[in-house]
C-alpha cells in the first residue's frame, strides 16, 4: 500500500491508481472513505469485498460539480429539480447527500439494486482536486470494516485496511468527523434516511417544510441505517447524566467512560467537548481510544437529541446496540 501526501504529483498516483481499477483511501471532511470509480464494477466489487459490506447496500457517488448531477440521475420532474438546485446551492459543497432517481446506466453495484442514486459533493480541497483529475464520480463509503468505527483519520484507516487496500491519501484528521446526511428527493415529502452534520432545521429552512421525518433501517436501503453500526468492538452502554453523578449506579465491571464531567466511580475516563461540533469530531477517535484500552466496557453519558446533538445521539445509539 502506498503512503501518498496530498502533493500535486501524489494526487496523480492515486489518479492513475483509480483509472486502473484500484481503490484508494480518500479524505474527505466527513470520515475518510475507501474510493473507487464508480463506473468501473471491478473496483466497486473490491469495495465491497474490501469492507465486507453487504452487496445489497447502496453507495454514495462523490462527485465535483453540479453539472455531473444530470451524468448519474435521470431526468427530474420541475418540481423536484428545483429543490434540488436549492439544496446544492445552500450546502454543496458539503456534507449532503441526495437521493434520486437513477440514470439507467448506474450499476446495481452502486445503487443496492434500487432504481435510486444517492450524490454527494464533498467539501474538502484534496477530494474535489482528485475527482477534478478524475473527470467523473467516485464511490467512496467510509475506509473501514463494515459495521465499525469510521476513519477520521489516515491512521485508522491503515489500523482497519492495512494492505488490503493500493493507497491512503493523509490529509491530516477530518474537519468534521460524522458522515452527510442522506436526503431522499425519490418520496413525497422528502425523508431524512440518515442524520448527519447537516440538521433537519437547516434543511427545512431551504426548503420551505416542516422538519423532515427520519425513516426507520426497517423501511429501506441506506447507508449507515443498521441497528448496530458504527460500533467498537466491546460493549457500549449509554448512561444517564442521572446515572453518572447519582450514588445508587454501581458499574458491574471496570469500564472507559466518555463524558464531559468525571464519574464518580474509578474509570479510565475520556473528556468529551462540551460543544456538538466538537464531539462530533472527536467521537469515533476516542471510540477507538477506549476499544485499545484493557477496560471491558465502554460508557458514554447520553448526548442531548436537538440539532447536531441528534445525529451523535443516533451513533451512539446504534454503536451500543
């Protein structure tokens, strides 16, 4: 595996890596993803394979600009494309996807075998630099075993991937840490499938709705939407702010805790920010912090449910599932 810099001449390797149906760890401002051109099914296949992702999840194509939208979707009814133009014009590049109805030549193994395509324009220079060299979409899920904790940075993607993979591209830790909300612009009224570092309050300001409606896994095929996902490998448990000051909670086993004030009880104890945007770019750092520790458990203080809080309160819920 190649170690590549985020250098103009490094950039071009990992170019020619993809062109030849290689796959590549990308950095973007959410996770890192494991890219691969999204039109070449033998570098989607090594994704799957790569991850061990389940063949019938659909992917997310990244692409550069707006007018590659139409390369990938069919055509929109007036309606429809004018929401869609809103939304980009408000938070591409950035961390949104859409879904929309699928060009007829997507492959299956893009779009989970639904006649949908979900897009994203990533809003970070070296991602946007390389699909530009690229001149069309990428694939690129998050650079980890699937279920897992995802990358933030280039480390844990070389901890999960190792020489599974041709090359990582460092770019340093992801300014965001949490992966895009998924839009679905296929249904009447829109639906959030997926929460993420853009609110429902930000989207229905754009739109003119009410807040949108999170789907439940059980409904459809989305990334990131199983019951237990992104979780380290020991148990997590979510505990109360009650629970973590209170004197009638007694831990049954020696445990790292995330919280932003210290428990009472002895612990291998994590400070977390007190602000959403910072947690969220620390949380899957310190989840694997606490998974390298020798404590058995994992606790971590329940996050409040409004705005950004909502989408780190849905990881860590399906992490301690």
């Amino acid at each position: 595996m190649l170690h590549l810099s985020t250098s103009k001449n490094d950039l071009a390797t990992a170019a020619r890596i993809l062109k030849q149906g290689g796959i590549v760890g990308l950095p973007t401002e959410t996770v890192y993803g494991l890219a691969g051109l999204a039109s070449q099914e033998v570098a989607l296949q090594k994704i799957f394979k790569v991850k061990a992702r389940p063949s019938n999840h659909p992917l997310i194509v990244h692409i550069s600009n707006r007018i590659e939208v139409s390369q990938w979707s069919a055509a929109l009814p007036v309606a429809v494309d004018s929401l869609v133009q809103r939304l980009i014009d408000a938070f591409w590049p950035g961390p949104l996807s859409l879904i929309l109805p699928a060009a007829p030549h997507v492959s299956p193994w893009v779009t989970g075998g639904q006649p949908k395509v979900a897009l994203r324009m990533p809003a970070h220079p070296v991602a946007l630099d390389l699909l530009g060299m690229l001149g069309g979409g990428v694939c690129a899920p998050s650079a980890n075993r699937f279920g897992g904790i995802s990358p933030t940075s280039a480390q844990h993607v070389i901890d999960d991937l190792g020489t599974q993979i041709d090359a990582i591209i460092d770019a340093g830790p992801c300014i965001c840490g949490m992966e895009s909300t998924i839009l679905d612009l296929t249904v009447h009224p829109v639906v959030i499938l997926r929460p993420g570092m853009i609110s429902s309050e930000q989207l229905s300001e754009v739109l003119g709705f009410a807040p949108l409606t999170l789907r439940q896994a059980r409904d459809t095929q989305s990334p990131g939407l199983l019951d237990k996902h992104y979780a380290p490998a020991k148990p997590l448990q979510l505990l109360t702010s009650e629970q973590m000051t209170g004197v009638n909670f007694t831990p049954a086993q020696p445990s790292v805790v995330l919280s932003a004030q210290p428990p009472r009880w002895p612990c291998h104890w994590l400070e977390m920010p007190t602000t959403a945007e910072r947690y969220a770019q620390a949380l899957y750092d310190c989840l694997r912090i606490a998974d390298q520790w020798p404590e058995p458990l994992i606790y971590v203080e329940t996050p409040p449910q409004h705005g950004l809080w909502l989408t780190i309160y849905d990881r860590l819920l399906r992490a301690s599932h």
